[in-house]
C-alpha cells in the first residue's frame, strides 16, 4: 500500500470540510458553546505556542460534535488597543489599515489548524457594528448611575502616557511596556464594579473553574469584616476614623498612622513638623500603590499630635506613613506592633513601644522578636485578660458600639474601575459635556459614534487624547438642550470590547439588538472558555460584571458567562516563553509543511500536561509523526482482512475507548497522545500473533483518533470503505465489565517455597486452580502428597512428605 502522504491527505480533507461540513446545527441537537480567548491581532503572527490553546479548544470542541452537540466554536478579533496605536506613530499607517492586515494574516494561519471554527460569527471589536454596542452598554451603565466621573489621582504610565486600571498595574508597573507606574491627578470615568462585589463574590461558586483563578479572584475582591474605631485627638474635639480587622488588638494600639494624603494631615500637624510632614508628602505621592505596600523599609514622619487610645486612656503618637493607602478603609490605621509586621518594623524602626495582647500560652514573652500574628489567650487587656481572642474580636466591637465610638463594617479592596484612556485607537466614550445639563449621553439611536480621523496619533501627554485636537468632532451640540457642547475625548480601555464580545457571536448581524433573546436563550452561556492564565483577574472579573449588568437589565438571563475554564499553560523555549521579542520564536510553517498538520496538532498536546508551561522541542515532533506513519500502515494493512474478534481483541477494544476517554475529560491530553502510541503497539502486536485485527477495534481507534488528528482519521475512515465523515459516528463506549482481569496470577508453592507462578481464571475454583498449579510442578513433586492448599487468589501450595 502507499504510504503515509500528510500532504495529499490534508489538502484533500481540508477541502472535502469547506464543502461538507461536519459541525451542522439541526435545530435538534443540544448546542455546546467552546471558546477561545480571542486573540490581539498582531503584527508578527502565529507560533507554536498559540496554536497550543487553539488546539486543546478544537479537540475539545471535536469531541462535543462526536457526543452529539452542535458545537458553537467562533473566532473573533480583540482588535483595539495600544500596539497598532504605537506602530501608527512610528510608521504613519493608520490603525485600521495595520489591523485588517494582521486580522488577514491572523486568520489564514488560524485556518491552517483545521479547526472548526464558525466563520459566520467572526466578531471584530473595532468594527462599528460591534463597538456600537459597547458604547451602547456604556451609555446603559450611565443611566443606572455605574458609570460616574471622579477626579482622582489615578495610575500613570509615563510611557504609554495613559492612565491604567489598578488591574493593569503588575508589581508596580504598566502590564503593557513594564514602564514603572506613577500617579497622576485626572478627571476619569468610572465604572461602579465595586457595587457588585458581592455577586462577584458569591457567585464564585457556582463555576467549574480552576480554584486557583477563583483564590485570585477572590483576593482581588477582597473582603474582609472588621470594625471603625473613632479615636480622639488628644486637646481636641476631632476624631480619627481608623478601620481594622483586629479589633481583639486594640489594648496594645500604641500609635497611629494616616495615609499621607489622609484629609486630617494638615490640621493635625504641628507646626515644629511641618516642613518635615510636607516634604515626606511630596515623594509619598509620586509612588504607585504597589510599591507603597511592598517597600521593605518603613518610611513615616511624626505630626506632634497625640490621639486617645478609647480602651486604655492613654496617649499615642499621630504618625504619617505611606504604607497606608489613601482608599482602603478609613485611610487612617492604629497600630499594634505587637501583632502586626509592618506595624512591628515601624515601631522598631522609630523607637516606639511595643506591647503584647495576645499570647499563645497566656503569657508574656521577654522580647518579640517578630509579631505574632496567630490567635491566642487576651493579656494586657483590662477585663478581657484571659479570653480567647477570637472571642474578643466578635466582643469588643459590640463594646465599641454601646460606647458609640465605634461600629462592625465589611471593606472590600476592589476598586471601581477607571475607564478612561488617554488614546486614541479605542471606542469613543459616547457622552457629550454641556455646560448647562452635566454629561449627557449620546442618543442610543445616534450609536455607534465613529472614531473620527485624526492627523497625529501622538498622546499629548497632557491627559488630553488625540481626539481633543479634532475640534469640528468635539464641538457639537447637546442632545438634551441643544446648546454648544463639547464631546468626550477619551476612549475605553481595551477591556471594553472583550468584557461582551462572546455574548455576540451567535447574532453578530443582529442591528436592533445587542442579542436577540431568542438567540441568547438557545445558545449562550459558555460551556467551556479556554485561554491562558495570565487573563485571571483582569478580563476574566470584568466579563462577569459585565454579564452580571446585562442580565440586571434584562439583556440576557444568566449571571455567569462562562460555565467551565481551562487555562493553559505557556509554551517555552530555552527556558522562556516564546515571544517574537525574546527571538525564541518556532513557526508553525515548515513544521506543517514537514509532517503535517495532524503531527503537530498531536506534538502540540504531547509536549506537557496541558495546564503546565511546556517546553518545546523541535526534534519532539518526529516521534508523534512516527506514531501516526504506523498507525497509517496499520490500518492499511489490516482493513481488507475478515478477522473473527478474539477475547483479547474486544478487551483491548473496550480498555482502549476507557482510556482515551477518562484522559480526555479530565484534559490529560499529553497522556492520550501517549496512550495512542501504547495501544498502538498492543495492536500491532495482536497482528503478529492473530495474523490481523478484527475490523471493529481498527474503526473505533480512527474514531477516538479523529479528534486529535482529523485529517488522517478521515482518510482511514473512508480506507475502511465509508463514503461519510468520520464525525458523523458517535463516540465509542466501554464495558465496564470487560475492563476487569478475568485472569490472574498465583504463586505455587512447594511445602511453602516458591516454585513458580500460573495463570488462572479470577474466578476459579479451588479444584482448577490445584491443577493448574500442578502442571506448573510437573516432574517436581517427589515424594507423596500429604495436603494441597489454596488461598484463593494468591497461592497453591502443595505440602509433600
Ligand atoms: C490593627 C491591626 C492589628 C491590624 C493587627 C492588623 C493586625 P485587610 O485584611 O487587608 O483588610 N489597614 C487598614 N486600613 C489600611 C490602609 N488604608 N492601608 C494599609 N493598611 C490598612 O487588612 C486590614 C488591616 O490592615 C487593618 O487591621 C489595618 O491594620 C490595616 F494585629 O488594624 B489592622
Ligand atoms: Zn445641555
């Protein structure tokens, strides 16, 4: 027979697909909805370490049409954004023009994978058809008051001269260029995520979704119960609110911090202090907040005012320090030293005393040499001596409150979300500022409000955007009163299209409506969203907020988008992950080209676990492409013989379809590429015993291979003499019966020694299983039989004398 051609097996299959295609909805199946992350159309295209996600989400998909469903399996373009913005300054091209040509390119490598996607639901989040819409939930969220302005100092990336998301801050710099953040006071546009917290929160649990993106969720929401405390100033009749989560700590509160930017510094400082206070403001204020939180060594100045601790009486310090940040809690913290490490490098540092109120044992320990953290018995704490603090910490507040000097509250960390930016490729925020009416939103009938032309892209650096330049475009009239007015200049951030977009895909023609009902009723949510971790926090919280808004306004009727989530994990090479930049890059062409698209399909699922970062290896691939040439032969081989099925052909058969499908639904796809090889092997060597393998274990291995490597199980399904695609069987299933050893191994003794070992059927009897050990013993029993035992499962043992 010929052998293995990928080139001609491909090209022919390929288009058999375009003509036929497999994945068809019948109105009466069960739909399944597989999604990718959709991509940033780049300028430098695909490696191999895109195509891994795209894969795992093809197979997957594969898999669900083989189960039976109408797989809805869209691909769409992310398409706003910095980089086109950066490569329009350097290189004159207009964005629109540098995107459509990556989204070309894009594209014609993605069809290169043979997945099936559904082209008909392409998305593109610069179109105006799309973005329409998400100025339309826009100017939603304006009407129900969760989309305010607020100036605030927010996050500054001097290099993309944007402001940035806190979310879009990693370890004090820019997520994007890696430039450290600074601050910078602007009016922005918010959007009230925080009103959500809650459901953010709770709903948590309804997801099938990796705990460890949950964990990150739920420490970026990041709710805590704790109490306000009111401290007096002492010689005033001014209090400071403080926020705590230990109110069981407070008889050891032995000084107290404000954030520099807290709005009692100034009246608080004495004038013996003021050129130092001041002074330390000024640096205070230029560090992100990462970095105030983060930097080892404690900074702070004195303010020369003293406060009343409520419980003890006595006086403590007033200090400054930007280890507190301006927007959690109160903004003012009191500080124990004893129980707290930052509080404890703090007193340290400045000489300020330490007092322990809490013990593991009930006493006091001569000299900490690190606070203690745990809970444990109440020392030093008038009348709460002797409780144990976790008590305390419910008590004492209850205290606080019938002393009306305090209350028990919930802070949260997450912040709202700033929403403006400073630039120019991104959809314009649709509100118009009239000086008589206050922002006004733009009609929603008048949507999508285009994205005028503009000479320079440049940012202004000013906190302007490039629109502000375009004055026949900001000047325009107010929708509500008709007066000159002036339009909005800054545009949303890239999370904006990508929050929504897989809502779209299955009605992405629709103009009257976001989705139709009917639409997003049959076909939404997400069954399965796939894509990488680094999307954790960021796009992932703010999709369910988004879903969570659409639903409060009876857009959809489901308050999660995406069911269940897969990450992957990277893809690297020489020990980093493969990027253009690090020019550690592996083009998938000569690979496709060399062996085909099905061996790197399997290649790219056999190189790790799926969820882990892989190493890549070029030479790797040879061995999966190996696989599939005697896999190939094997088939070919084999598939005009009239083999009769032995037992050990339908065991292997059932203990085959096991495998696979046990590895694949718990996505241990690099162990299915191996268990392919290993049955393999068992098959080929059934051949060489029986002569040939019987006809139903070679379809069922073309079928559960299908999946994986498409193209050649399309090929050997029509070998076999079908005239229909391989897709349209169903999934093969088990016997858990034929799963069980029906034969086992015993040991056979002699008067207690070892002599041998037998092959028996797992249910015999304790006669066949005598004499069956006795053929193993032939010509070495001498002497006469005085007992012969058997216990059953293990041992004969033969007793002689
Ligand atoms: C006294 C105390 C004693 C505290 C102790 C902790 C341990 P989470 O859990 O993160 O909510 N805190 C409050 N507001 C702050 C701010 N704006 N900036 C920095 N720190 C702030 O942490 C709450 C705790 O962090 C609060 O409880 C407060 O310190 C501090 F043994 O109060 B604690
Ligand atoms: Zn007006």
């Amino acid at each position: 027979p010929t052998p293995y051609n990928h080139k001609e097996i491909e090209k022919k299959w390929r288009k058999y697909w375009q003509e036929n295609p497999v994945n068809v909805n019948d109105g009466k199946k069960p739909k399944y909805y597989c999604l990718d992350m959709f991509p940033y159309p780049s300028g430098s295209g695909l490696h191999v370490g895109h195509w891994r996600g795209y894969v795992i989400s093809d197979v997957w998909s594969r898999y669900k049409l083989l189960n039976g469903y109408y797989i809805i399996h869209p691909m769409g373009w992310d398409a706003f954004g910095l980089p086109a913005e950066n490569y329009a300054i350097k290189m004159g091209v207009h964005p629109r023009v540098s995107t459509a040509e990556n989204i070309a390119t894009f594209k014609k490598q993605l069809e290169d994978i043979s997945a099936i996607y559904d082209w008909d639901m392409e998305v593109n989040t610069t179109d105006p058809e799309f973005y329409k819409w998400t100025q339309w939930i826009f100017v939603k969220m304006f009407k129900a008051g969760l989309a305010y302005q607020k100036e605030m100092p927010i996050n500054w990336c001097p290099s993309c001269k944007t402001g940035l998301a806190n979310e879009e801050v990693v370890n004090g710099e820019c997520e994007r260029c890696g430039t450290p953040v600074t601050k910078k006071n602007l009016k922005q546009w918010m959007l009230r995520i925080t009103k959500y917290a809650d459901r953010l929160l709770e709903d948590l649990n309804k997801l099938d979704w990796p705990e460890k993106v949950k964990k990150m969720q739920t420490d970026w929401i990041g709710k805590s119960y704790g109490a306000e405390v009111d401290f007096e100033v002492q010689g005033s009749d001014k209090t400071i609110k403080i926020y705590t989560t230990r109110p069981d700590t407070l008889y050891g509160a032995t000084f107290m911090v404000l954030a520099p930017e807290h709005a009692m510094v100034s009246e608080l400082t004495k004038p013996e202090q003021k050129e130092a206070v001041e002074e330390y403001i000024q640096k205070a204020l230029m560090k992100s907040s990462v970095d105030r939180m983060q930097d080892k060594e404690k900074t702070g100045v004195f303010t020369g005012s003293y406060a009343i601790n409520p419980l003890t009486k006595k006086p403590i310090p007033i200090w400054i320090s930007d280890y507190v940040l301006a927007d959690y809690g109160t903004g003012a913290i009191m500080c124990v030293p004893a129980h707290d490490e930052r509080d404890f490098d703090f007193a340290k540092k400045f000489g300020i005393p330490i007092i322990q109120v809490i013990s593991k044992d009930g006493k006091e320990v001569p000299e900490l040499n690190e606070a203690y953290t745990e809970p444990g018995i109440m020392i030093n704490s008038g009348e709460w001596n002797g409780m144990d603090s976790e008590t305390a910490k419910k008590e004492i507040p209850d205290l606080l409150e019938k002393m009306g000097i305090g209350k028990k509250t919930v802070n949260y960390k997450l912040r709202d979300w700033v929403f403006s930016r400073q630039r120019y490729w991104g959809e314009p925020i649709p509100i118009v500022h009239c000086e008589d009416c206050g922002p006004v939103p733009v009609p929603e009938e008048e949507l999508p409000l285009l994205l005028p032309d503009v000479e320079k892209y440049e940012p202004t650096g000013t906190g302007e955007s490039p629109l502000a330049n375009i004055h026949e475009w900001v000047n325009t009239t107010c929708p509500q009163c008709g007066k000159p007015a002036k339009r909005e200049t800054n545009t949303m951030p890239q999370w904006a299209g990508s929050s929504w977009y897989f809502l779209r895909y299955v009605d992405n023609k629709n103009d009257k409506e976001l989705v139709s009902k009917e639409k997003a009723q049959k076909y939404l949510p997400v069954d399965m969203y796939i894509g990488g971790v680094e999307h954790a926090v960021l796009h992932l919280l703010y999709s369910r907020f988004y879903t969570k808004f659409l639903k409060d306004i009876g857009v959809v009727d489901f308050d999660e988008p995406f069911i269940r989530l897969f990450n992957q994990g990277m893809i690297v090479k020489n020990g980093a992950k493969m990027s253009k930049s690090k020019g550690n890059v592996v083009s998938p062409d000569d690979l496709v080209r060399d062996y085909g698209r099905d061996s790197l399909r399997l290649y790219e699922l056999f190189v790790g676990p799926p969820e882990l970062d892989s190493e890549w290896d070029d030479r790797g691939i040879d061995g999966v492409y190996r696989f599939l040439n005697r896999f190939y032969n094997l088939v070919m081989d084999n598939k005009d013989k009239t083999v009769e099925p032995t037992q050990e052909m339908i065991k292997l058969r059932h203990r085959f379809v096991h495998d696979i499908t046990t590895r694949l639904e718990n996505f241990s796809l690099n162990t299915v590429v191996s268990g392919f090889m290993e049955y393999n092997n068992k098959m080929i060597d059934l051949v060489k015993k029986a002569g040939g393998i019987d006809r139903d274990t070679l379809e069922t291995a073309i079928i559960l291979l299908a999946p994986f490597a498409p193209h050649i199980s399309e090929e050997l399904w029509a070998q076999m003499g079908h005239d229909t695609s391989v897709f349209k069987n169903t999934w093969p299933t088990y016997d858990e019966e034929m799963l069980k050893d029906s034969e086992i191994e015993i040991a056979v003794q002699i008067n207690g020694k070892t002599r041998g070992t037998v092959m028996i059927p797992a249910d015999a009897s304790k006669e066949t299983a005598i004499n069956k050990a006795k053929e193993v013993l032939a010509g070495k029993i001498s002497g006469t039989i005085i007992k012969e035992i058997y216990v059953p499962g293990k041992i004969v043992n033969i007793v002689v004398k």
